[in-house]
C-alpha cells in the first residue's frame, strides 16, 4: 500500500480517503447491531471498522431485518383471522392491540435471530 503525502507547513499529511459506503439509511435494527457490537463484541466491530466494512454491515443488518419483520407479520396475518380488514372494521381496538402483540413477538424473534448473534 502506498501513501502520497501532503506538505502542510512543516508537516507531511497522508493523502487518506474514504471509500465509498452505502448511502441507505439504518433502521433501530441497524444502531442495535451497532450498540451489540460496542459493547458485546468488539473484535468484531474493530475489524469491520478498520476494514471500512462497519457501515455496509450495519444497512445490511438492517435491510434483513425490515424484510424479516414484514414477512413474519404477513405470516401473522395469514395465521390468524382476527386481524383480517373485516376484524379490523368490526373492533378497531382489539384488531390494534393484536396487531401490537404480534409486531412484539416478531420484533424479539428479529433482535433473537439478526441482532445477537
């Protein structure tokens, strides 16, 4: 690996760059695996940051767990009927407090499966 150098006044700067990241955004799935890997696993978190390879992981992480959720919540629909559009427009409250219980239950399974591991 070679370094250019900069001359700034009596010192020599490396010519250091960043390359490119992925742009997309991270969800609570993503600053979870972060805050995980902080704390519980810092070799891991070491290598991916010296490597440049912390934020691709962290958006990926988080992109795999936004499509877990939705299809474990699809599956939850289809499971069950008291949370089909009839159900919904019959009894707003008891439709919203399922739909809650089983955003809960796939969120654990998610933080289970994606985030500590």
């Amino acid at each position: 690996m070679e370094l250019n150098y900069t001359k700034v006044g009596d010192y020599l700067l490396p010519n250091l760059t960043i390359e490119k990241q992925n742009n997309e955004k991270m969800n609570k799935y993503g600053y979870l695996r972060l805050y995980y890997l902080k704390e519980n696993n810092k070799p891991l978190y070491t290598v991916l940051l010296m490597k440049n390879e912390l934020t691709n992981h962290l958006v990926s992480v988080s992109i795999e767990a936004e499509n877990r959720l939705n299809i474990l919540m699809e599956q939850y629909k289809n499971y069950d009927e008291s949370l089909s559009e009839k159900s919904k427009m019959n009894n707003q409250l008891e439709w919203a407090k399922l739909m809650n219980n089983y955003k809960i239950m796939a969120e654990e399974i998610i933080l289970k499966e994606l985030i500590y591991v």
